[in-house]
C-alpha cells in the first residue's frame, strides 16, 4: 500500500506539467508552439486561433490522461502490463502527437500567398 502510494504521488508529479502545459495551451489568447526551439504561428498565419489553441491543449491534457491510464493499468493488472502500456502510450503519444500536430497546421494555417 505505502508502494502504491508513493508511486501515484511521483506519477502525479510526473504527468503534472503535461497536463499544465495543455491547460497553459487550451487556455492561451496567442498561438502555441509544438516543436522546442520554434517558435510558434503568428496570429496572422492561423486561421483560428483559439481552435488551433484548444485542440493543441487537448492533445497535451490527453497525453496526460493517457499516463495517468497506465498506471491505474498497472494497479488493475500488474507493473509489467504498466509497463507495456507506458512504452506504447509514449511511442504511440508522441507520434500521434505529432502527426496531430501537421495536420492542425493545415487546418488552420493560412496559406503561402493566398488571401
């Protein structure tokens, strides 16, 4: 039990800046970046910037909900089983992230030279 305890408190700190960084996001008047060290759209390029905002936000809450899903996973069904969740919802999260992220810039990025 003090095992159980202990893991949810460092999962908890753990999966915190996650889920803060997609309410920082959901919440955010200006557009989000994605990628570190680019910078993020200019308002101008997005065509709407609190839907682009709340979808890239959403996808941040998500990620967290997901780690947070693996570790009830392993309370349920054992650490290895966690374990396995944990590697796919990092690989799997990240590359959905990802291609999330590309195709958020082209439902709402304005395009190149039309008007």
């Amino acid at each position: 039990m003090v095992e159980t305890v202990i893991s949810l408190i460092i999962v908890l700190i753990s999966i915190a800046p996650i889920i803060i960084i997609g309410i920082g996001q959901y919440r955010s008047k200006d557009p989000v970046g994605f990628w570190t060290g680019k910078n993020p759209p200019k308002k101008e390029q997005i065509t709407d910037v609190k839907a682009y905002n709340q979808k890239h936000g959403l996808m941040w809450i998500l990620l967290g909900v997901g780690f947070l899903l693996c570790f009830a996973g392993g309370l349920v069904f054992g650490g290895k089983i966690a374990g396995y969740l944990c590697i796919i919802e990092t690989i799997g999260g990240i590359l959905a992230m990802i291609a999330y992220h590309e195709k958020l810039e082209r439902m709402y990025g304005k395009k190149e030279g039309g008007k």
